[in-house]
C-alpha cells in the first residue's frame, strides 16, 4: 500500500492527521478502538426488569432504551436490542401499542 501523504505532499507520520499541525490532528486518533480497550457493557435481565420497576412501569421503546443506557452505560444500540419483541428477553416484554412493560 503506498504511503498516504498531508497536504504538502510529506507523509503523514504517526499521530499526523491530513493537516499536519497539532491543532488539526483530533484527540482520538491514536487510541485503539473500544472494542479493543475490553469495554463491553452487558445488559442482564435484572437491568431491564429494574428499568421497568420489576413490572410497575409500562415505557416506550425509546425512554425504556435510554434508561437502560444511563443504568448500564451500554450503546445505545445495544439497548434497542435488548428491548425487541424478539430478542434476548422477549419473555419478559409485552407491547401495548406503543409501549412496553415487563412480566
């Protein structure tokens, strides 16, 4: 692979970023990626059933995803997963038009 170059046409050394000056160059390059790091956040059945207050609560999908995000610091994603009709605790989660509760 050839060697990419900045904007003078010098190439772009470790840490560099297109533009060549520190002021340019974002603070995240250089790390490894969070899937590297080990920072996996596992979302458990009791994380969702405290979410919906062990079947006290009946939540849309979107305040009930962004609670579980702020109580396990799992992507959000991850969160919107967890809550589908079936998926990993499609047991539990019942949908009454547009929102949910747990069983």
């Amino acid at each position: 692979m050839p060697q990419e170059l900045n904007w003078c046409g010098q190439p772009i050394g470790e840490g560099e970023g297109y533009g060549g000056r520190p002021e340019n160059i974002p603070k995240t390059w250089g790390r490894k990626p969070a899937k590297q790091q080990g920072h996996y956040a596992v979302i458990t059945e009791e994380n969702v059933a405290e979410v919906f207050e062990n079947g006290a609560r009946q939540l849309t999908r979107a305040l009930a995803a962004k609670l579980l995000e702020l109580l396990t610091g799992a992507h959000r994603t991850s969160c919107y997963r967890a809550l589908r009709l079936n998926g990993r605790f499609a047991r539990h989660l019942r949908a009454d038009g547009r929102t949910l509760s747990w069983l």
